[in-house]
C-alpha cells in the first residue's frame, strides 16, 4: 500500500488494520500503525478505533489504553470497545471505572 507510492487513505488502512485484527496478527498490525503515524491518519476517527480493536483482538490491551489515552476525541466506538477489551480481559474493574468515566465525560449519551 505505501511501498507501491500510493496515496493511502483512512479507509484501505481502517480496513488493512481490521484484517490484522481478524487475523491475530499483532506484529503486521504494529506495522500499520507506524504507516498510519507516517500518513498522519493516527488519530483519524475510524483509523484510530480500527487501531484500537486490533490491539485488543491481539490480547495488547495496553496498546489499546495507549492509543485510546492518546485520541484528541473519543466516540461511543472507542469508548466501548475499550470497556469491552478490559471485560473480556477479566479486568471487570477497570471496565467499569471508564464506564463510569464516560459518563461523567459528557460527550458520550447513554
């Protein structure tokens, strides 16, 4: 996609990202993102929550905290699927302090 000098787009890169998710694969997903940093697509909107599922699809749960603490702005996508990594994780606790730190938030509505 880069190497081929064309212009990447938030799109084929959300969808790139995605697929390393699917696949598990933590260290192609990690690529991506150093080409979404290099494109300034990081903090895309759907570029950052695709990045932040994939980290939590490959069990790199603090990846996921590092990009989701690093996002200018944060949606109900990024906010649940953060909650959702923590559960599923087992880390009950934490899911609910962001739950309860969403709310308090104000730009979510629940």
């Amino acid at each position: 996609m880069v190497d081929s000098g064309d212009e990447t787009d938030s799109v084929a890169l959300a969808t790139a990202v995605g697929a390393c998710g699917m696949l598990k694969s933590l260290q192609q997903g990690r690529k991506l993102h150093r080409v979404a940093k290099k494109c300034g697509l990081e903090y895309d909107a759907l570029v950052s929550n695709t990045l932040l599922k994939m980290y939590i699809d490959c069990g790199s749960i603090k990846d996921a905290r590092a990009i989701f603490d690093r996002m200018p702005s944060k949606d109900v996508i990024s906010w649940t699927a953060l909650i959702n990594g923590y559960v599923k994780k087992g880390g009950f606790n934490e899911g609910l302090k962001l739950f309860r730190q969403m709310n308090m938030d104000g730009s979510v509505k629940t």
